[in-house]
C-alpha cells in the first residue's frame, strides 16, 4: 500500500522524467480493482498475473518471511526498463514509503 500510494502520489514527477509505471501482482482483477478503489484510484495500470506468468518470468516469486511464518509471494522488486525493452536497473531492496526517491537516484 505504501509503494503503490508513493508512486501514485509522485507519478507526475515519474512520468516528467520519461518513466511509465506498471504494477503488478498475483491479486485477481476484483481484488486490485478494491484495493486501487480504496485509494482513490492509481494513475497507472495494475496487471493481475494471476498465473503468475510475468512474476515468474521476471523471477519474483519467492521464499517471504513476516511476523515468524515464511509463505510463497512475491518479492517486492522494481524494474527499470529501457524504451529498447532492456533492463537497466533492479531496484532489489524497495523502500516503500520513499520508492519514487530510489527510482530517481542514478
């Protein structure tokens, strides 16, 4: 919730500097829609990659551990994309409440 608000709360400053933002998770499409409604709605897409098709391929789903219990989710990470389609950044370690910072940095 924190990212997606950051990101959404920065997007023009994002989208000034020539980046797209495209969100993803393994949610289904109702429950992306609840969560985006909740919050007054994002500025950007969410994909609901409920087979987890892009997740995987992207190699973002994972071993997670919070509050003592480890589940499979998916690991928060950024990709910054080139307009070539080429990956020229892995934002690994995500700052949530600060995310528009990091991707800024460089």
């Amino acid at each position: 919730t924190a990212q997606a608000c950051n990101l959404s709360e920065n997007f023009s400053s994002l989208t000034e500097q020539g980046f797209s933002i495209i969100g993803v998770s393994a949610d289904k499409i109702k429950s992306q829609s609840s969560f985006s409604s909740k919050f007054g709605g994002f500025p950007y897409p969410l994909l609901a990659d409920t087979e987890k098709k892009v997740i995987n391929s992207f190699g973002v789903w994972g071993r997670k551990k919070f509050m003592g219990k480890e589940y499979d989710g998916i690991l928060r990470t950024t990709f910054i994309i080139d307009e070539n389609l080429k990956i020229i950044r892995v934002i690994d370690k995500v700052k949530t409440k600060d995310h528009t910072k990091q991707i800024l940095e460089d």
